[in-house]
C-alpha cells in the first residue's frame, strides 16, 4: 500500500480495492475509505486493516520521498572525481564503518526511485515491506554497522555513500544504499547469493 500526501489529506494507493468509478486513490475518514475522485464509500476497514494502514502511515511520515530528479546530488553513481570506491574483502579503513552509521541514523527519507520499485513489487527482488525495511534500519546499530562498499571523498576523507548487506528473513538478505540521509535503492538477495563474481576493477586495491 503507498501513501501520498495532498493538502489536509494522506491518500492511499494500492490498497486491493477498486470504486466503481475505476479510481483505485482513496482517503480515510474514521475507519472507512473513500474514493478520492467521487468522494463515494468504498470499504469499512476490518480491526486489522486499520492497524496496518497506521503503521504504514506511521512509516511514512517517518520517511518522506525525495524527488531524485530534482536532487541531482542523491544518485547511486559516483558523484565526483574525488570519490573512490571501497570494497570490504578488497582494500578497507577504520574509519569506513563509524562514518557509515553517521549517514545512516540520519536516514529520514528514501527516493522516489526506491519507493516506486516497492510499491510496484514487479520483481521478486523488490517484494520488500516498508515497514519491516525501517525496523532493519533502527536496529543497526555502530557495533553491527557493516557496510560491504563505501564511496569515499577522498578530499573531504568523508564516506558519501555507503551499501550495507542484512538479514531480512530466514531465506533472504536486504541491500540497502544509503547517501546524504536518502535510501537510494535497495533489493533482496537468497542467503546463498554471495556475489562470488565480484567487479574489483571498479574498486581501490
């Protein structure tokens, strides 16, 4: 389910549910939907759906979208000529884990780019849920921040971006970048996927 915020209203997407005008964007008024284009009752929600339509909300609110478009700066490439990459298991320093958790706990949004691929859910790789997403980031913590790769401004000596490898469930891991308090994508990995082909070209040694 997405969410998008218009004037006084949060409206509701991906829901499961259809008017029968054909719109499938609605608003809430107390525990009821209704459809955004016609303002017509469409469903009562069950005790359940309530709940996770709040916690959803609530995960919202915490992350706001960032139009990537228009933030040329939240990319997933390198942004400089001053940055480097850095691969775990090829060429690390001290500082790349602190640094990386500093990016982290300040993670307050993710892009558009990122929300879209799970909403969508059209590939496996992005069957992710938000919220489970956000509750992964609050536990990471400085003992446990370990991301596999950084972009590191070489001038600056500051980590700009950094890719952290999780636990998801019990069959699949999450990967998640982050860059200037943005989640700038993120994808699901079996367990037993271990990017044995690993590119060190593109990486310092």
């Amino acid at each position: 389910m997405g969410s998008k915020k218009n004037e006084d209203d949060l409206i509701f997407e991906n829901t499961g549910y259809k008017c029968k005008c054909g719109c499938s964007s609605f608003f809430v008024r107390l525990d009821n939907l209704y459809c955004f284009s016609c303002y017509d009752f469409v469903h009562k929600l069950s005790e359940f759906e309530y709940s996770n339509l709040h916690y959803n909300l609530n995960i919202f609110r915490k992350m706001n979208l960032i139009e990537c478009e228009n933030k040329k700066s939240i990319s997933n490439d390198t942004i400089s000529n001053n940055t480097k990459l850095y691969h775990r298991k090829l060429k690390w320093r001290d500082c790349f884990d602190k640094q990386s958790f500093e990016i982290i706990k300040n993670v307050k949004e993710i892009s558009c780019h990122a929300y879209n691929h799970i909403i969508n859910k059209r590939q496996k790789r992005y069957n992710i849920d938000l919220g489970k997403m956000w509750d992964i980031i609050e536990n990471i913590s400085l003992e446990n921040c370990r991301p596999f790769e950084v972009e590191f401004d070489e001038n600056l000596e500051q980590v700009t971006k950094c890719v952290l490898r999780l636990s998801y469930d019990f069959k699949r891991d999450i990967s998640i970048v982050f860059r200037d308090g943005v989640i700038i994508t993120c994808w699901l990995n079996d367990k037993n996927d271990l990017h044995n082909t690993l590119d060190e070209i593109k990486y310092e040694k």
